[in-house]
C-alpha cells in the first residue's frame, strides 16, 4: 500500500487502564455475541449514529475521495441481519 496512513487512524488517545479494560470487555462481548449469533443482542450495541468506513485504499480525502470496502451508516446492516435472524 502507498501513502502514509495519518496517525489519527493509527492510534488514539490514550486511555487509562480501567477504560482500556472496559474497551476490551466490550469488543469481547460484541465479538462473542455476534459468534454465538445472538445478532439482536450484537445490533442493540450498535448506536444510531453508527458510521463505519473501511476504505479500499489510502484514505486521505475521507469516503468521498475513496474506493471503500464498506461505506455504512446505521440503517444498511439492519436487512443484512434481518436475513440472519
């Protein structure tokens, strides 16, 4: 891959170490509800104002300047899970 990937997409702030392990004890009940497919359970964890990009490449210029593997706002995933429950 080409280009510098900006550091604010690298590493944020730092957190302390109650937060750290409140972050990693979310992620693990996100990633084992979505494992064990309890999808209503994993999609009650998604906010409304969920954004979620995976840009195809660099990502200076942001989703409008980019191929995106995903390009999501709150509202798309929904008929995907749909179909899974």
């Amino acid at each position: 891959m080409t280009g510098a990937t900006p550091a604010s997409m690298v590493a944020g702030p730092a957190c302390s170490s109650e937060e750290q392990r409140e972050i990693e004890a979310f992620l693990n009940r996100e990633a084992r509800l979505a494992d064990e497919s309890h999808y209503a359970e994993w999609e009650a964890l998604v906010p409304d104002d969920m954004y979620y990009w995976v840009p195809a490449g660099p990502a200076e210029g942001g989703p409008a300047a980019n191929l995106s593997y995903i390009n999501d706002n709150r509202a798309r995933p929904q008929p995907n899970l749909a179909f899974l429950l």
